[in-house]
C-alpha cells in the first residue's frame, strides 16, 4: 500500500497540469462535431462528457452544457435512445430519482440487454430506498458482464447499505484495479470510497492513506477532501478538518459542503465563525429546498442540532420522506419526530434503515438515543 500511494504523490504533479478525462473526452468530442456538425451521437458523446465533467469538480453548470448537447442531438435524431440514456444520467446527477427511474424503466423495456440502463434503474432505485429493486438491477449488470467496475461500485455500495463493510471494500478494490491507468478521477473516486468504508469500519489510519492517496491521484479532488476531513474530524483535529472543508467548499460552492464547514468549525470551538458560516448556509438550503438537488438532510440537522428549531426540522423532514426513503432520509425523519417527542413513531421509522443493515455510526447513534429514550419515557410518567 506504501508503494501505491508513494506512486501516486509523484504523478501528483503531472496530474496538476495535465488535461482531466472529462477534459480529454469533452475536447475529443468537440474536434468531432467541428468535423461533422451533423452527426447526432458526437452530440451525445459531447453531454456526457460534460456531465463527467460535473462530477470531477462538482460544478452543475456543466449539467447545463450537456443539455445543450443533448437538445442539438434531439433536432438531429429525435427520440434516439442514446441521447435518452444520457438524459436519464443527467436526471440522476440532478437528484430527479423518480423521473429518471421512469425514463430508465422505458429504455430497459426497450433494450434489455443494455447494462448501463440497469445502473441508472438501480442507482434510482437506491436513492429512493428500494433496495431489493436496486440489488436486482445490479446482479443484471454482473450477468450480463462479469466483472465490470459499474456493477462492480454498485454492488459495493449495497454490500455497504447491508452492512458488509468488508465486502464492499473487495469490489471497490475490484473496481479500481480493473479502470484504465488514464482515468485518474475514476480511480481517485474509489479510493476515496475505500477510505470512507476504512473510516466505517473504525480503521482511521487506512482510511487517511486512501484518501491521501486519493488527492495524490486527483490533485484538490473534492470528494477526498471531504473523506480527509472525516479522517481529522476522526482524529479530533476539527480546525484541520476545518481548513479541508473549507479548501472543499470553495472547490465546490453547494450548501452541503457549507454545512460541514459550518459544523467543523463548531467542533474546532470557533463558534463565531461557525455562526456565521450556519446563517448562510441556512439561507441557501432554504433557497433550494423545493428543489430535487436539495440539502434538506443537512437543514434537518442544522435545526435538530445546532438551532434548536425541531418543528422546523420535522417540517422539512416530511416533505423529504414524501419523496424519497432511503436509510439516510429514513433517519432524518425518524431524529426530527424524536426531537418533537414523537419517539414510537421515531423508533418505527430508524427501525426501517435498521432493517436494511446499515452500519453508518450516526444512523446508530440516532437508534440507540430514541431506544433509550423510549426506555426511559414510563419511568419518567411514573415518577410524577
């Protein structure tokens, strides 16, 4: 492992001047269309590379560019499937799971032998909590083709929501000694999910050599930095954590991100800096909370836990349910009824993301304070 991230560190520094693969596909697909202006799948080739664009550095405009791209390749060849495929991906990075589940439901029953579409079925199926959907939809991606790093990282990412930390972390393993040497932000992307699975599992040594590892890959990589912060705020080094998240947050602007430097910077004991960083992530979330890419997660926990407003949590928490229900939403939900005194329905609701298997630690530190607390709730009545 010493090896693998001391050979990372040195590519570092090409890494840092050197074109990215989204950069590399989006000129490829750029020199194509000036070529042939009229070909519809340069168009498609175009969106999606814009839409891996969006990932590398979490910029959403570039969601707005593949749509274009998109757009051009419909007046070409209406209704061509690829373009569709793209349009379902494009759904998923904008949070739209029920509108891209629809989309890829129709392009399965039109090509069922295509492994991509069953990726989008269960990445939508995941993020709306139907995980038997989702599980299904990716052992098709394995049949169809052993072995592949989509059914691969999907595959993980389920053993992880069950609970099988350790066999997450063999496929994503998998995964990242089976991607092509040139695809430096893929490979990053897994090794800042193995650190976050070593993080899991309690092993916060390993979990900070991946996600070094990770930036050493993928220079400023947004999703390490965050894993990196998990690792300091591990370690009880918030004002490091602090300073990542905030090198994170102006990487990549997103209420989400503000809330973890806001809470960092609580931890770290700069409460006044920390106040102020909560009053203007609180604004933006609010701006977007009736939005599919929302931070309504991140809103409930700002007012359960830091502003002591759990009506207001409950209220946003309700209208997340009512659109998705998966073990992050599940939780949200069930610490907003908790922080209202509505602990049997709190505990019914964790008891749902229990079920599943989930081992994320504040997951179970949310069952284990309604548990206790509805244990504590008939000796409390009868000692009045």
């Amino acid at each position: 492992m010493r090896l693998l991230i001391t050979s990372l560190v040195v590519l570092s520094a090409f890494a840092q001047t050197a074109p990215s693969p989204a950069e590399v596909s989006i000129r490829k697909a750029q020199a194509e269309i000036a070529k042939q202006p009229g070909h519809a799948p340069y168009y498609n080739a175009l969106a999606m590379a814009y839409a891996r664009r969006a990932r590398e550095i979490s910029d959403t405009a570039f969601y707005d560019k593949a749509e274009e791209a998109l757009k051009k390749s419909m007046e070409l060849a209406p209704g061509n499937y690829e373009a569709l495929k793209t349009r379902a991906w494009l759904m998923l990075g904008r949070h739209e799971f029920g509108q891209a589940l629809e989309l890829a439901t129709k392009l399965n029953k039109q090509n069922p032998d295509d492994l991509a579409v069953y990726g989008y079925l269960a990445d939508a199926h995941v993020e709306l909590g139907n995980y038997k959907a989702a599980v299904e939809a990716t052992q098709w991606m394995l049949n169809l083709r052993a072995g592949n790093t989509a059914g691969l990282t999907r595959a993980a990412y389920l053993r992880e929501l069950h609970g099988d930390l350790s066999g997450a972390m063999e496929l994503m393993q998998r995964a990242y000694d089976s991607t092509a040497f040139q695809e430096s932000e893929e490979r990053a992307w897994y090794l800042t999910q193995i650190a976050h699975l070593h993080l899991l599992g309690g092993n916060v040594e390993k979990a900070e050599v991946y996600a070094n590892g990770a930036l050493g890959l993928f220079p400023n990589y947004h999703y390490a930095l965050g894993a990196l912060a998990k690792v300091r705020q591990a370690q009880a080094r918030h004002a490091d954590a602090a300073l990542l998240l905030e090198k994170r947050y102006q990487a990549a602007p997103h209420a989400e991100n503000l809330f973890a430097l806001a809470a960092a910077l609580h931890s770290a004991g700069k409460k006044a800096e920390a106040g102020r960083a909560f009053a203007r992530f609180e604004k933006l979330a609010l701006g977007e909370a009736e939005t599919a890419d929302n931070a309504n997660h991140e809103l409930i926990a700002y007012y359960l836990d830091y502003a002591g407003k759990p009506a207001e949590g409950l209220r946003i928490a309700a209208k997340e349910i009512a659109r998705r229900q998966d073990v992050s939403t599940l939780d949200a939900y069930a610490w907003a009824l908790a922080a209202n005194g509505e602990l049997q329905q709190a505990d019914a609701q964790i008891r749902r993301a229990l079920a599943i298997g989930v081992k994320d630690p504040q997951i179970l530190r949310h069952a284990s304070s309604i548990q206790a607390r509805l244990r504590a709730r008939p000796a409390q009545t009868a000692s009045r």
